[in-house]
C-alpha cells in the first residue's frame, strides 16, 4: 500500500515599488501527484490544511481532500497435512477437490468468488477455502477483523479473485494472525506482526514462528503443516472423531471426513491421519 501525504503549496509573488513589500498571494484551486518508490504525494494550491487523520505511525493532513482509509494487506503463507501427504507430491498440496469447490466459503461471512478462480492450475491453483483472522496484540483472545480467503497448492492465501493478497480495513499496527481449516487444527503466529502496506506471513518455514512451537504443527520434510484430523471442528484431535468418519467411510465429495482431501472418505484417513494425530489439539 502506498503511504499518501498532501502537502500545501502557496505561489509568493513579489511586487515591487516605493515600499518593496512582498505580498502572499493564493491562487485557485489545483495540483497533482507524484510517486516515489512506494511513496506517493498529493499536492495542491492554494488550499487550506484543515484536518489531519493518523493510522499507526503514519499521519496524513488533508486539505480539501476526503478522508483517507488506510487499509492493511497480508500475504499469509501456510500447508494443510491432509493434502500435502498425497503421495504424488513435490513441495506442493494436492487440488483434488478444486472442481468440487463451493464459490461461496463454508465460512461465516460467506464471500464468495468467481467459478473461473477455480480453473486455474499448477503451483497458484486453490486447494480449499480458509479462514483468516487478525488478532489483537495485547489480548489475543480478542479479534480484531476476520475473513474467508482461498490457500494455494503452494501454501499461499489469496483473496477471492484468486491471487490478490487478502485486504482487511483494520489500520496498520501489530497483530496476532491466526489460520483455520475446516478439518484441521487452526494456528496462530507466535507473537504479534507488524503489519502496514503488503505483509508476508509465512507460518511454514519455522515452527517457533507459530504459538506453541512444535506442538502446533507437524514437520512434513522442512516444511511444517498444520495438522488434519479435526472432523467436528471443536480445536481437538480425539477418538470421536475417528469413530464419526468410521461411519462415512465409502462417501466422496467435499467433506470434512475427507482428511487427506482427495475426493474420497476411505481408512486411510482414519488410519494415516487421525488415529496418529490423536491427542493434539490447537495451542492458543
């Protein structure tokens, strides 16, 4: 995001004579704009400054000039194990369900995105919906902003369209991000980000990065996966929900039995998936 500034401009004409007095003089209303790097500047003439607005460490004066909204935009980075243990896999997530997805999010805002987002392939194409939220720095329990967004085979969130980083309206500042998944256990980064313009969030690089360290995520070869196993979605990996996909063993579509998200419910998502992930549940 660029940082605007407005900045006031006044022509000094000189007149000269008897007395030599130099007179301030405003003329109407103008100006335009100029960019630098990621600084772009709004000047006008002969307009007053008459408010200020502020967002974090940056603060914008506006002569006559709306008000400015200054919006974040993250660029959140994470795997899912069910998907990424395909075994066909080379760094990447299987996209299995991708001609099975809904265009609107099983999330609680329901956004919703165009059908073609789903016709793309290779390393940028969607592998499921997730849920994003923004968290507040002093209080984590808190949420500050929350939105659905599509993850990548490549472990890249995107917004609705695709491949747009995901826009929240919350101002720039630290925050807590957190990720759910409908079948897998949600994580949270570790401490609060700083977040203003574009921010890259990668919470797969480094388990000490995400709360709860280790614990929290399963170390897939370097690569460190948020865990799959949660059918009824309740933060905890346990034998109930073992015994609820026991029942739907021989089903396909898109399902939340479906821990490997390959199209179909069959035991290996009990016995490959589940019943090793027993016991953990989410750290925050």
């Amino acid at each position: 995001m660029k940082t605007i500034l407005t900045m006031l401009s006044l022509l000094l004409i000189p007149f000269f004579g008897i007395s030599q007095s130099i007179e301030k003089f405003s003329i109407d209303s103008g100006g335009a704009s100029s960019s630098a790097g990621n600084i772009e500047i709004f000047y006008t003439l002969g307009e007053v400054n008459v408010q200020e607005r502020s967002a974090g460490n940056i603060q914008v004066s506006e002569g006559f000039i709306n008000p400015l909204n200054l919006a974040i935009s993250v660029h959140p980075k994470v795997f899912l194990q069910g998907p990424f243990m395909s075994p066909t896999n080379s760094g990447l997530m299987n996209d299995n369900l991708r001609t099975m997805l809904s265009t609107t999010s099983p999330y609680a805002d329901a956004l919703t995105c165009n059908a073609s987002v789903f016709t793309i392939t290779g390393s940028e194409a969607i592998v499921d919906w997730v849920w994003v939220e923004l968290r507040d720095a002093t209080d984590r329990t808190i949420v500050v902003e929350s939105r659905s967004a599509l993850l990548q085979r490549d472990g890249d969130i995107v917004a609705v369209d695709g491949t747009s980083s995901v826009a929240f309206t919350a101002t720039p500042n630290s925050y807590y991000m957190l990720v759910n998944h409908r079948n897998h256990l949600g994580i949270l980064s570790a401490n609060p980000i700083p977040l203003s313009g574009n921010t890259v969030v990668d919470l797969s690089a480094n388990p000490s990065e995400v709360f709860g360290g280790s614990i929290s995520v399963s170390d897939m070869g370097g690569i460190y996966a948020m865990y799959s196993g949660d059918f009824d979605g309740n933060g905890q990996i346990q034998n109930s929900d073992a015994s609820s996909v026991f029942l739907l063993v021989g089903n396909s579509g898109y399902s939340e039995a479906d821990m490997d998200m390959n199209g179909q419910v069959q035991n290996t998502d009990i016995n490959n998936i589940i019943s090793p992930n027993t016991g953990r549940g989410e750290q925050f």
